[in-house]
C-alpha cells in the first residue's frame, strides 16, 4: 500500500507545469506575434510607396531618368523582399520622392488658391471696354453697377494727345481684370463738355458704389511721353485702385 501511495504521488508530481519553461514559451510565443505584425505593416508600407513610385513611372511630365529609377523601386525582384523590408533609401531616392512631395503640396497649395478667389470673386465679369454714348449712360453705369464693382471711366476725345494710347491701354486692362468694369465716354457727350477741354484731357475717373474715389485729369502729365498699359496699372496701383 505504500508503494502504491508513493508512486501516485510521483505521478501526480510529474504532471505540473514547470514556471519557467511556460514564461519562456510565453515570450516566444510574444516575439513572433510582433514580429509578424511588423512584417506586415512594413510590407503594406511598402507597397504603397511602390503604387505611388508606378504612378509617377506613368506621368508624363515625369522626366526618363527618374521614371527609370522609379521602375526600379517599384519592379524589384520578388526573391528580395526581406532584404528590401530592411534596406535604406539611397539619397538619390530621397531627394526624388522629398521633391516630388513638394510639387505635389504646391500644385495643392496653388488649387485651393484658385477656388478660394473663385469663391470671393462676386460680382458681374466684364471682358472688354464699354462704350458710354451719353450723359444718361454715363450716370446709369455710375449708379446702377455693383456695389462691389470697380468702375474705370475714361474722358476723352478724338485728336487729342494720348487718348488713343489710353484707349488701347485700357483695352487689354479689360481683358486681365475682369471684374473691373471698364468704360470710355467722349467728352461732348457726357453733357459737361465746357468742364472737359483738351488741356485736361484725356481724364480717368474711378467709383465704387456710387462713390467717386479717384479723379485724374490730364493723364499724360503724369506718365511718360510714351507709355503702355502696364504704365497705367502701376500708376492704378500705386493709389490701391488695383489689386
């Protein structure tokens, strides 16, 4: 009976767990789980980096030399992979994709500009320079247009000095500020002639919301004996009727 007793309790003893072979197989067991799971996010990592470098392969502004470095990264032999998983971008892959990065945030950077003028550009659009052919016209422009708009009205009259240049000038001005409102009225029909001479002619005068914010007469006297248009938006801008 003792023996018997004696033997099942050896039995019994043999059946425990021994502690430190069960953390050892814990800590196993926790490596490989972790690395695992690097494995797989540095390889979803990398084949994004890989989709983006076959995008850029297919750009046509992309020059040759950097589509063929970029077929390269993206087409590497598939026997690689561990080694790939490890190895460091080359300066010359670096700067590729940091410039690349660049011109992508600045094109961005470039469209959200656009759409943010597009949003705060309100008002009508005007092309090209209306003619005024009376003193009604002349008011009804002055009064009726937007409160947002800028109105440019140029005196002049036919055979006096710099009235034609004028009129040219503010012809591709039309044409490059489209929300300004351009207008041209002769000074025999504005029904204030006598206050219109020759000496103080050719004239621009500049409102806002029926508000009278700029009146230059005699023009040529403050530009030089031959001037463009960009002569007359520096000298727009330089009172801020321009921006």
């Amino acid at each position: 009976m003792r023996c018997q007793q004696s033997k099942q309790v050896t039995d019994k003893s043999s059946t425990n767990i021994n502690p430190s072979s069960d953390l050892s197989l814990y800590r196993s067991t926790l490596f490989t789980i972790q690395t695992s799971h690097e494995m797989r996010v540095n390889s979803v990592q990398t084949g994004v980096i890989n989709d983006w470098r076959k995008f850029k392969c297919e750009d046509q502004d992309t020059p040759p030399s950097k589509k063929e470095l970029l077929r390269q990264m993206s087409n590497p032999q598939s026997d690689d992979i561990p080694d790939r998983l490890n190895r460091k971008m080359s300066v010359q892959e670096y700067e590729m994709i940091a410039e690349e990065d660049e011109k992508c945030l600045r094109k961005n950077r470039q469209q959200c500009m656009k759409e943010m003028h597009k949003r705060l550009s309100f008002g009508p659009k005007f092309d090209s320079v209306v003619e005024l052919d009376s003193a009604e016209a002349f008011l009804e422009v002055i009064e009726k247009a937007h409160r947002l708009t800028l109105v440019i009205v140029l005196i002049y009259e036919d055979g006096v000095k710099g009235c034609e240049a004028l009129n040219s000038c503010l012809d591709c001005l039309a044409t490059e500020y489209t929300s300004i409102k351009f207008c041209h009225i002769q000074a025999a029909a504005t029904g204030a002639g006598e206050r219109f001479s020759d000496n103080v002619l050719p004239t621009i005068l500049v409102y806002k919301a029926g508000k009278l914010l700029g009146n230059f007469l005699s023009m040529t006297q403050h530009l030089s004996e031959e001037f463009f248009a960009t002569d007359i938006e520096a000298f727009l801008r330089e009172y801020g009727l321009l921006s």
